[in-house]
C-alpha cells in the first residue's frame, strides 16, 4: 500500500477496502456538513455503498491511473483526496477533496494539495491539474487561489445534484506556472 508523508500530522493512505467502515461512518456523522457540496453523500446510505465506491476505485486504479487517498491527521480519519479524470494523452488531471467537519480549518487540503500537485508535475508526467468546485463552495475556492490555480470561469450545469444542477467554478495550474517547495 502506498503511503505520503505530508507532514507529521497529515498522512494519505492509499484507499483500500479495509477503510470501508471508517469512511462510511464518517459520512454518516456529518451528511449536513458534507452534503451540501457532495451529491454522492445522499446516495451512502449503508457501509456496501461505500465498499461499492472503494471496490470501483481499486479495480479500476490501474487503467484509470486515478489515485484516492484517506487523509489522516494525527491519527484520526479526516476525510478523502485524489486524483480524478486523469487524461495520459493530454496530460491532465483534476484534484478533489472533502474533509469532514472537525477536520477544516487545519490546513490540512491546502498542505495535501500540494504534494498531490508535486507528484502530479513530477512522478506522473502531468501538464495541467485542474481543481472544480461548486459556485459558492467559498472554502474549496480559496484553496485553489492560495496554492496558485488561476480561475478560468463557470462550468455551467457542470454537476448534478438531485434534480438541480450545480454551476462549477473551474481553477487550473499548469506546470509551468508551478514554483516547488
């Protein structure tokens, strides 16, 4: 299982099955805080749909190259990270996240971001990483800005959530715009 040192507080692990319950429960615990962002929380309601959901990203890690972390914080599950919509040919990719609600105002994405975003540039080859987020997610948006995405403008109608659908705010950094630590 492939693990990252963030920092000595922050580590991602490599998502895998056993984390099924943890990750379930921590849905379970904060659908408010979640939910008004993230359109999947609705639709977990049991521990199978989120095996279901880990079973997906693991059999198909290998054709897809799409990596998901669980993000520890001294110790403690705080929420999910990885890769997604990663494109070889045109080498691209996109960063999501969710942290549950004890877990925010850390630092705990912003420093997770920019590892991700490190390997992205350098292990994986990639020229651009894109990061999306919800018209009036003011909190995922401000990441993007403080680890330098440039915002490029309005996914219309990008996500579904219910019968509404979700304008995104689209924010990129290329890699030669990226400065490393």
């Amino acid at each position: 299982m492939q693990s990252i040192v963030v920092s000595n507080e922050i580590l991602l692990e490599q998502l895998n099955a056993s984390d099924a319950v943890t990750i379930f429960n921590a849905i379970d615990q904060n659908r408010s805080h979640l939910g008004r962002w993230l359109p999947f929380v609705d639709y977990t309601k049991e521990v199978k749909d989120t095996e279901a959901f880990i079973q997906n990203v693991v059999s198909h890690r290998d054709e897809t190259r799409n990596e998901v972390y669980t993000i520890w914080f001294k110790g403690d599950f705080a929420g999910i990270i990885g890769f997604h919509n990663t494109d070889r040919v045109n080498e691209k990719t996109e960063i999501g996240y969710w942290l549950i609600n004890d877990m925010t105002g850390h630092g705990i994405i912003h420093r997770s971001c920019k590892v991700l975003i490190e390997l992205a540039f350098g292990k994986m080859g990639m020229n651009r990483v894109t990061i999306r987020c919800a018209t009036g997610n003011d909190l995922s948006e401000k990441v993007a800005l403080r680890l330098g995405f440039i915002y490029e403008g309005i996914e219309r109608s990008g996500e579904r959530y219910h019968d509404l659908f979700f304008d995104l705010k689209v924010f990129s950094l290329l890699k030669s715009e990226f400065i490393p630590n």
